[in-house]
C-alpha cells in the first residue's frame, strides 16, 4: 500500500488574528505585537449585529465598560465577555472547529473582526410561519442533526415550493444576507464545507456544488 500524507488541519497563521472560545477572545503574538498590547490592560467591546461585527478598543485605564486583558505565559493575551457570547451569531462562531479565528482590520481606535454567516438562527419546520417572508439569505434543512440541504434565497418561499413537501427534515437554520451576491457566496463556502467534511459528499437533497 502506497504512503498517504497526513494533512494537517489547523495551520499556524501568519497573520494577526483574534479567536473565539469559551467565552474568551484570544489574540495572537503577531496581533499581540502590532498592537503593542503590553501596553494596554483593558479593552471596550464594540458590535454591530447587521453585519456581523466586532469592535475591540484597547485602554490603559479601566472604566464601567472596560473588560480585563489576561495576559497569560500559558495561555498568550485573551479577554473575556460572558455578554457577548451569548449572542448566537457570536456563541455559534466560536463552537466551529478550524472556523474560529478572524483577522482584524484597523478602524480608528477600534480594531474589527467580520464573523461569517453560520446558521445561527433555528427554528423547527412546523413553525416555519414565525419566519417573515421578506427574510433573505442561507439555509440549510436539518434532519436529526443532519445536514440535508444547502440553499440560499427567501428562507420561507423556498420551502413552500411542491417537491421540499416530501423532504424529510426537522428544523430550518438560517442566516439573514440581504446582497444575491453575498448569498451565492456563503452558500458555496457552506456546501464546499459540507463536502470537505463529509468525504466529498453533497447534502442529501443538493444535486450540484454552490456556484
């Protein structure tokens, strides 16, 4: 039997960039450095929910809104925010292996990070009538906890059309994009994820790869 390389999956980044996990951001050594956090112990959150977005403005003086910079050997530079967590478009971003970590850009005093579109809305399929008709986006069909299909468009019209009738399926995630173009490429990068994770396999009842 011939050799087979190991891929290896989390490759160190070297970029700077900010990781979500446990209620905790995390900020890299080249983050750390271009920033100059040394010289900084707290920080003020900053979120804007239409477009996904985080905000982290770094203070040398504690105010009411400033949360602790924890500046670890073990664990590098991270700041905690059990507040924001709670969030699903934040809390859903940080429970995705290898999906975790954004860069940030610069924005005045604020330094900024996108986070992308994950299916952080959820509701189950008889209560689909919840869901407004003019909500745009991605979305996926689940079956006990199976992924089944990937689609984009208007989440309800969609799956009033004849055929998804017979689809078997249990909730309806979802994540609002207004922009057709935004929608075809969050819909690609969740189905061309769905293969990588699945050997290469389409959700069940997808016939074709996003554009």
């Amino acid at each position: 039997m011939p050799w087979v390389k190991v891929k290896r999956v989390n490759v160190p980044s070297s970029d700077p960039m900010i990781s979500l996990n446990n209620n905790r951001f995390s900020y890299n050594a080249i983050f750390s450095r271009i920033v100059d956090l040394d010289k900084f112990s707290y920080v003020s959150y900053y979120i804007d929910n239409d477009d996904r977005k985080i905000g982290f403005e770094f203070k040398k003086e504690e105010d009411s809104n400033t949360f602790k910079i924890v500046k670890s050997p073990d664990k590098g530079n991270y700041s905690q925010c059990t507040e924001l967590f709670r969030i699903p478009w934040i809390f859903k971003a940080s429970q995705q292996k290898g999906l975790n970590r954004f860069k940030p850009i610069r924005d005045g005093k604020i330094w900024a990070i996108t986070l992308m579109p994950i299916f952080e809305n959820s509701i189950k399929r008889d209560k689909v009538d919840k869901i407004g008709y003019e909500v745009r986006g991605i979305y996926r069909y689940v079956d006990n906890g199976r992924v089944v299909y990937i689609g984009k468009g208007v989440v309800r019209q969609r799956l009033q059309e004849l055929q998804r009738g017979e689809w078997k399926f249990d909730t309806i995630e979802y994540s609002v994009i207004e922009d057709d173009e935004s929608q075809f490429e969050w819909e690609s990068f969740w189905i061309e994820r769905h293969k990588y994770e699945n050997e290469n396999y389409l959700p069940a009842y997808n016939s074709i790869s996003g554009r």
